[in-house]
C-alpha cells in the first residue's frame, strides 16, 4: 500500500474561501465634547433666582380730631360717636378715626333742657371744630301796667301762676302768651304771641282793663 493518507486528517475542500471578519461595531453619532479650556458664555448662563419681595401693607389711617369750645353754660355736655359725655367747662379735644362723626350736645338746667346733635367729616390728621347747635335760652317776665290788675300766666298751655312771674329758661322762638283774670263784668283775657330771643331776658306789661300787652321790652341776659 501506498502512503495515501496515511495518518492525517481530512483535507480542506479544494478552492473553499474563508468567511470574511466581521466589521467592529460602531457607536452612534453624537455632538463632539467640549475642549478643556472652554469657557461658557454669560449670555448662555442661567440667570440667578431672586425671592419675591414681601408685599408691604399700607400705614394705618392717620387719626383725626374733633374739637369743641367752651359752652355759654357748664351744664352743657358733649359726646362724640356714642361715647362717654363731657362737661364742656372748658374746651374739649377727641381724638377719632378719619371719616363721619356724630357730636352730640345735651343741656339740663332744673327743668329745662334741649338736646341736638351734629355730624362733621374728619379728614386724616385734621382738626373740625364744630358749631355748638344749641341756643341760649332766653327768659320770660310777665308783668301788670302800673295800678292795672293782675293775672292767671300760661306760655304755650302751661300754667305760669299768678303774675307778676319770671320764667328762666324759654326756648329761643316764638310762643303763645294769655294772660286772663275772672272780673267784675266777666272774663278778661289777653292772648299774644311773644318772641324769644336767645340770651334775652323779655319783660312783657300787660293791660287787663284795655286787653292788650302794653309793651314787651328786651334786654341782654348777664
């Protein structure tokens, strides 16, 4: 026998062509890494956060006052929006809140008394002085003409008594005076209408012989 083949192993087929090496991978495209020593713009950098700022509230309203001078008489008294009344013997300063105010004015003397109220506006940090509403009374006194009789007093329906009589307090205004008496030849009565002014002391002479005021004479009170 011949050699052929003797101890090796198959042969590769004639003419076989080895597959080709696979191609490495490639990695995707992406922006080329920025050099070293690349600074960034300050257009491109982002711009700082800044806190809002507290909203600051408004100042409180400035006050103003109310002012009120000394009255004609002590026994009138003042109050201001409801609040506790004070003797105007002298003059009286309120402090109060910008806006509309009530003052309110009170006199009593024995039996007589008047009440009125005002309402003023108060700008912020200003001062009102307001009016005082109320008038001095005035006074009545009723008298007989010289050697004439005398009589029953009535000032507006109400019985004054026998005259001579002094009324001190009368309402500034006009009121209904009679003057009557029971005669011999029957009911005499004068009827008039007197008119008071403030701060006046009015002495009315009647005449119930003749029916008619003599005169009604004025004079200042002190």
């Amino acid at each position: 026998l011949d050699g052929a083949g003797g101890g090796e192993g198959p042969s590769d087929p004639a003419g076989a062509v080895a597959p080709p090496a696979a191609a490495p991978a490639q990695t995707p495209a992406g922006p080329d890494p920025p050099a070293a020593d690349a600074v960034p713009s300050l257009a491109e950098a982002p711009a700082p956060e800044t806190a809002p700022e507290p909203a600051s509230e408004p100042p409180p309203p400035e006050p103003g006052r109310v002012v009120v001078a000394r009255s004609w008489s002590p026994e009138i008294y003042v109050s201001v929006d409801g609040g506790p009344r004070h003797r105007l013997d002298g003059e009286r300063s309120f402090q109060v809140p910008p806006g509309q105010i009530t003052v309110r004015f009170t006199y009593r003397d024995g039996e007589y008394s008047d009440s009125a109220q005002t309402r003023v506006t108060v700008g912020e940090g200003k001062t009102v002085r307001p009016a005082m509403p109320l008038q001095r009374p005035g006074s009545l006194r009723v008298q007989p003409f010289v050697n004439t009789p005398p009589g029953e007093v009535f000032l507006d329906g109400a019985p004054l008594g026998r005259s001579p009589v002094t009324v001190a307090h009368v309402r500034p205004g006009p009121h209904q005076l009679r003057i009557e008496r029971q005669g011999p030849a029957g009911q005499e009565v004068i009827e008039a209408q007197v008119e008071i002014a403030s701060g006046t002391l009015h002495t009315a002479t009647f005449d119930l012989g003749r029916g008619q005021l003599v005169n009604v004479h004025p004079r200042p009170l002190d």
